[in-house]
C-alpha cells in the first residue's frame, strides 16, 4: 500500500494520500530558527534550542495525535462549514476534501481542494532570518462567489520544555500574549530574551492571544469556538496560555485568488515591523523561498549520482544527502520523538555525522568536530552528552537566573571515565582525518583547542588537535581487560550492552581503525616517532583482533565481567552479532579468511528483507552482565531490531572484500525508497532511514520507528558514496574505486571536490565487483585524480 510517490525533478516528496500510519515529518529553518513538522501541518518551533527556546508548544506521544502545529482555517460564511488547508486538525472527511502534502528540502507545502475552494500552505523559514512565514493561497475554482474567512493558529510555548508540563502555579501566570497594530506580541516576563511576534501580511479584522478563548471550553483544534462563531473573541491577557490567530473576512469571485502572509518571529513587537513590511511584499517572499531552493540545490550539486539504482539516485542525491545535513545541524536533538528537553550533542553520533557531508557543508562540520574536541577531557574521553555552550568563552549571562537559560557547566559536568562510552571518541579521529583530505586544510591539526576539564576549572589550558588526537588513542589503548580486549565502560556503540568491567570487540576494531587513520596522519605530517609508536599499537590490536575475538565462524561481540565470551557458538541468545562483525572488517584488522567467514555469517544469519538484525537471536533473559539489551523487548531497538545505523558498515565491509553484489544486497533491503509501497508494513516515511525496524522476533515485524535523527542518514550516505561508488577524497588527490554489482554495467557521478568539478564514467564492460583496470583523466591515461585549479572541470573515466 503507498501514500505517495518521489518528485526528483522538484527535489519532493508527494504525499497524496494523508490518512497515514503516523506522522511523516519534514524540517524547516537551516539557521537558528528552526521547525518540525508533519504532513498535517502539525509540529513546533524553535530558535536555536528546543529545550531552552522553544516557541511553539507541542503535545507530544499525545491523542490526537502531533498537534498542535501551524493550522489555517477556512470559513464560509453562508453556511458555516470550515475546514483546515492541511486535513487535520478539522479532519474532513477525505471523499469530500482533497488534500497533498509536499514535503520538499527545509519546505512543506500543505493543498486542499474542498467545495470550490482550493488552498494552499506552505511554510519554511528564510535564511538569515528568524521567521517562519506561512504562505497562503486561497483560489475560488467554482461558479459562485464566496464570502470566506481565514482563521491562523499556533500554541506559544513558555520557552522550555518542562516548564510547559510542570508546575503551573509559576508558568501560567509568567507569560503574556497581547495584540497591537497588526501584531500579536508573546512575552515571557520572566525571561529578558523572551518575546515573540505573529503577524500577517493582511489589516486582521480579528484576533485571539488567549488559547481557551479562541478553542473554547471542551473543544479542541478540531473545532475551535471561534472558528465555528466566524470571529476571534479578541483576547489578550498577562497569564494562562497562549495562542496566535489572525483572522479576515474576504470575498472571492470564480477564478479569483488571494494570498496571505502569516508571519511567527523571534523578537519583540517592533521587530515585526519591519519584517512585515518586507513580506507583505510577495516578491520577497518569492525571492526567500527561492533563495532557500538554490541553497538546497547548490548542496546536492556538489555530488549528483546518476547509477542503474533509481532507489539509490533519489536517495543519494536528495533524501539521504538531506537527512545528514539534518542530522549535522539537529544532531539528535529535534522530532517528534525528541521532542526537546534532552538537547546537547551526543559524542559518538556528532563524531560520526560529522564526517558525512563534508562535501556539501564542510564549515558545519569542523565546527562540530571542534565542538566536540572541547567536549574531550585532558584523560582522552569524551563527555557522552553535553552542551557545547558550555565550552564556549564568550557566555552571554543573563542578569539573573532565568529557567530558559542554558545552565553554565561545573565540575559536575565531568562524568568520570567508567562512566565514559568507550567508543565515544574513537569516532572523531577518523571524522577529522576525513575532514582533512575533503579539504585539503592540513592546518587544521595544529588548530589549539581546550578540554572540558581544565576549562570549568577556569583553566584555559589548550592543545592542538593532533594532541586531542593522541590523548583519544592514549586513553583507548590504556583501557583494556584482562583478555587485552578495549573495555566496554559504560556502554560501547550499542548503549544497552553495559559490560561495565568487561571487555568490547567492537570498541577493540574501532581502535583499530583509529589507530590506521591516525598513522597514516601522522606519516603525511612526517611525524616519524609518532608512526612508529603507533604503528606498534596498531599491530597489537590486529593479533588481539584475529586471536581472542575470533570464534571459527564469526567474530564474538565481547567478554562479560566474569570472562563469559558473549555472540559466541555456544550462545542461544545473541549468538551472532552485526556491529563487530562488520566492524572486524571494515576496520581492516581482521585476516582475509576470517572477514569472508563474518560476512557470511552477517548474511546467514542477520539477513532479513528490510535490513540486516543487530543481534540474533534475541535476548529474552535478564542478564546484568550483558546489561540492559536483555531487558529490552526481544525484536525491538537494540535486542535484535534490523537496528539501521550499524546496516551500512555491513555495506561497506562488504565492499572492503570486494562483494559488491552483497554490498548492494544489504543497501536494497534497508533502503527506505524500496519500501514506498509498502507502508502498510513500514509505515514510517519512505523518504528517511528510521532509527529501527522491528526484528523478527517482534509481532511488527518490518515497522520502521522514529525517522531522521539517526546515524544510518549519515552512513547509508557515506557508504554508498565512499565505499559502493568509491568516490574517495585523498590528502593530494581523488580516488576512484567502486564495489558494485557485477551486472552494471556503467555509473556516472559528478563530484565537487576542492573546487573542482569532476564528470565521472564508471564502466564495467566485463561485469566486474571491484578492481580498476584503466583510469583516463580528461582523456589521458593515469595512475591518479589530481587537485586541479579550483573553478575547473574534468572528466575522469574509469574502466573495471
Ligand atoms: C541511539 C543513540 C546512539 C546509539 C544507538 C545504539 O541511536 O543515539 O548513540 O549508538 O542508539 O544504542
């Protein structure tokens, strides 16, 4: 069963179908001002935190379900029927009212054919600025003329998440909602920063602060009171909760159109002014919403793909590239499953982000990976969630200690380091390797950075990166147990496997890893000492990774406390497990016969239609010593899920051994596009990988759960680029080495790097996997992709 269908040429998503499963969501706001919303104009907004500075209310895990959100209401006024320009919250019935929803990059447009009338919504938040304009259409198909009314409304939130679920007896009396000259004014009394406009393009013959008023007792969005009366009651008040509509009254003839500009800012009153003069000027309007088109489209031009896999064109070139530049810029902390109140960065999800779209927003990232450098502690771990406000010297305090404001970090910020993820940093070496051969900025290892540590001491103590680098793999390398595996801490990347004071492969292939990127690092900086040390190191993880951890057939994922080797042969649950596995691999350390074995056994065992299982079989006793995967329900999350981020390290394992119709294999099932069509199944949207999908060992076998915020955007991305088409940056060149199915039979890619623009033939005339036999550069035979002059385009042809 489908609900819409891939709009490449518009870049959209076209849901023409909106009684969905759940919600489908899409993002708006690029910048600091930012919303979440749903095919049903439901969701919230917020300026920089969703936590701390959160605009719009939003009811989450709530019924009815994803409300409030942005909704307009249209009247007639002959007989009093109204309905909304996006289905719920009236709810139509859907024989009579026709409704579309596009969902396209930092843009939802909402349409409705009801009675005569058709409209349109549609909402984004122009670059540069902070305000989310709500773009109306309302246009007379019929024969009559119609005597029509439009009716705006939004929840204000008091500014921070519990603040608007908990105690009352303070919040409903310290925020006002007031209406003056076109513009409706939100203010949080006790906040100095605490304001908000709404505004309209339109003289309002009507308005409503105060959201019991405009929805009246006993009523919902569905039915608001003054939407049913055809008037706002005109309420304005200091206390209770707060809404914004703008209501006018208008005529229209057959044919004729209107357009209305709703206008939710950041901001006192008087900043609405002029932001409503500029927008009630429709060319500006335009000129936004195209200025944010180019934006999107200059992205997804810095790498167009153009393969046999209409699934993997469309993903790669719009859907995936987009959910990791979401990723980057929310990093975790905004959908309707986040819903605010546990913002700040993740260290292992913003290091593995950050090394994603490095060719489309390479200044976003080395911001998160310094971000992340200030996060690490002068002992080498990370702090697992922090705010990087904390780290940043130029704290704006407020005057005095407002609830909104972002707490100042103290000592107690410092976890200790058994209560470090022992992954957490292994991913940012890699992430800053990666950043360096995009760029080319070798510079950037010599850049000085603090500690979190040292810095709430006052201590404005600081390293360069390469030493951040060194103090990461120094911590790593000295935590390990008795079997000389890396130890597991507080978790590793899987945080429901809690092995405490035992021991991690996975952590220990990680190490591996870092360690490689590291070496090769430092012998291009010439830095000999450090290549020789760690080059030992490197060679002692190997032995430990091919000895201990090696079970015949597969790799084992790790040793408990009491020295019990866990997804091992002898296990009933949990026997088989995809992060090592496919991390022994795609590390490098593991010997070529044993990475055949994992592989196989990845397949054998892990394989299912929508995705490769984490684990299998499930957990189903209660084991503190493996922790609390145990506890989790067998086939959901992380006891046996088809778990999506670890799904793309198998891809790519696959294609460190050459396997690129397994590579591809693993990609189709997981991939969200193969799945439109069956969303009875899925039900999630077919446009965004989702955090899981439920396991086989699950009743929802195949249901695909919270979309967007996960790291498989980012690795489905990555991989796909850099290991399936095997477009790789390198410190003084590009490489071009795929792993593809043997029946393609040509690929062809146009890849910005440093400037340079590179039209790429991939052939395959004799149905190859891997293996470049022939490399031609603008004609040329050669051995390699050289750095041209920035501004220069060239072709580059590769024969397999
Ligand atoms: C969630 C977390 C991520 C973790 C994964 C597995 O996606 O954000 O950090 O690695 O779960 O536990």
């Amino acid at each position: 069963m489908k609900y819409g269908y891939f709009d490449d040429a518009a870049r959209e998503y076209v849901i023409d179908r909106v009684d969905l499963p759940v919600s489908w969501t899409n993002y708006l706001g690029v910048e600091d001002m930012a919303a979440v919303v749903n095919h049903t104009a439901g969701g919230y907004c917020f300026y920089k935190s969703p936590e701390y500075h959160r605009i719009s209310r939003f009811h989450g895990n709530n019924v009815p379900m994803d409300r409030p959100g942005f909704y307009v209401y249209l009247r007639d006024n002959v007989d009093g029927d109204y309905w909304s320009t996006s289905w719920q919250p009236v709810g139509k019935d859907l024989e009579k009212a026709k409704y579309r929803t596009r969902h396209g990059l930092s843009y939802t447009v909402y349409e409705c054919d009801y009675n005569g009338i058709h409209s349109e919504e549609k909402l984004f938040i122009p670059r540069g600025e902070n305000v989310l304009l709500w773009d109306v259409k309302v246009k007379n198909t019929g024969d009559t003329e119609r005597d029509l009314s439009v009716f705006s409304y939004l929840e204000f939130s008091f500014h921070h998440v519990m603040i608007d679920n908990i105690n009352f007896q303070m919040s409903l009396y310290c925020a006002g909602g007031s209406y003056k000259d076109g513009v409706i004014e939100e203010d949080l009394f006790y906040e100095e920063d605490g304001y908000q406009y709404f505004t309209s393009n339109f003289e309002p013959d009507g308005f409503d602060c105060v959201r019991d008023r405009f929805l009246g007792t006993y009523n919902t969005e569905t039915n608001p009171q003054a939407v049913i009366n055809g008037k706002c009651f005109g309420s304005e008040e200091k206390g209770m909760s707060h809404c914004g509509s703008l209501m006018k009254r208008f005529t229209l003839k057959p044919g004729e159109e209107v357009r209305y500009i709703f206008m939710l800012g950041e901001g006192k009153r008087e900043d609405a002014y002029p932001v409503r003069e500029k927008y009630s000027d429709f060319k500006n309007v335009d000129a936004a919403y195209e200025d944010l088109k180019a934006y999107w489209k200059r992205k997804a031009d810095a790498m167009v793909i153009d393969t046999p896999n209409p699934g993997m064109n469309s993903l790669i070139n719009i859907w995936t590239l987009y959910q990791s530049e979401i990723n980057v810029m929310f990093s975790r902390f905004a959908s309707f499953i986040e819903v605010g109140g546990r913002v700040g960065l993740g260290y292992r999800d913003t290091a593995q982000d950050a090394m994603t779209v490095l060719h489309s927003n390479p200044d976003k990232c080395r911001s998160r990976i310094i971000e992340l450098l200030k996060g690490l502690t002068t002992r080498g771990y990370g702090l697992h969630l922090f705010q990087p406000e904390w780290f940043e010297k130029e704290e704006k305090t407020a005057g005095f200690d407002s609830p909104t404001v972002v707490p100042k970090a103290d000592k107690s910020v410092i976890h200790p380091e058994e209560q470090a993820c022992s992954d957490d940093c292994l991913w940012l070496i890699p992430s800053i390797v990666e950043y360096i051969k995009e760029t080319g900025d070798m510079d950037f290892v010599r850049e000085q950075v603090t500690y979190a540590d040292t810095f709430v001491e006052g201590n404005d103590f600081a390293e360069s990166v390469y030493d951040h680098m060194k103090r990461i793999l120094d911590f790593s390398t000295e935590q390990v147990g008795a079997n000389g595996i890396c130890k597991g801490l507080r978790a590793d990347w899987n945080d429901c496997l809690n092995l405490g004071g035992g021991e991690s492969t996975l952590v220990t292939f990680l190490l591996y890893r870092a360690l490689d990127c590291f070496t090769e690092l430092a012998d291009e900086l010439g830095n000999k000492e450090d290549v020789a040390k760690y080059t030992e190191l490197l060679d002692k993880v190997r032995e430990i990774s091919n000895g201990i951890c090696w079970d015949g057939d597969w790799f084992i994922r790790g040793v408990t406390k009491s020295g019990r080797k866990i997804g091992c042969k002898e296990d009933e649950e949990g026997r088989v497990h995809l992060e090592s596995n496919s991390w022994a691999i795609l590390s490098g350390a593991a010997d070529r016969d044993k990475a055949e074995k994992a592989l196989d056994a990845i397949d054998k065992y892990l394989f299912t239609p929508y995705g490769l299982l984490l684990n299998a079989p499930s957990y189903t006793k209660p084991d503190p010593e493996i922790g609390f995967v145990t506890r989790v329900y067998p086939g959901l999350k992380e006891n046996g899920a088809i778990f999506s981020h670890p799904n793309p390290w198998a891809q790519a394992a696959a294609c460190v051994l050459g396997r690129g119709d397994i590579a591809m294999k693993f990609y189709n099932a997981l991939c969200p596009y193969n799945q439109n069509d069956m969303i009875e199944i899925r039900e999630s949207e077919p446009y965004s990988y989702c955090q899981f999908i439920a396991g086989v060992d699950h009743t929802a076998y195949g249901r695909a759960r919270h979309p967007f915020m996960t790291g498989s955007g980012g690795w489905s991305y990555f991989t796909a680029t850099h290991y399936i088409l095997g477009i790789r940056p390198d410190y003084t060149s590009l490489t071009v080495d795929p792993c593809i199915p043997a029946d393609w039979k040509e690929f062809r890619v146009s890849r910005i790097f440093r400037g340079v623009t590179y039209n790429i033939t991939v052939k395959n005339p004799d149905g190859h996997m891997k293996g470049v036999k022939r490399l031609e550069v603008d004609g040329i035979p050669a051995d390699k992709i050289p750095v041209f002059e920035r501004g220069s385009v060239h072709c580059v042809t590769v024969t397999m």
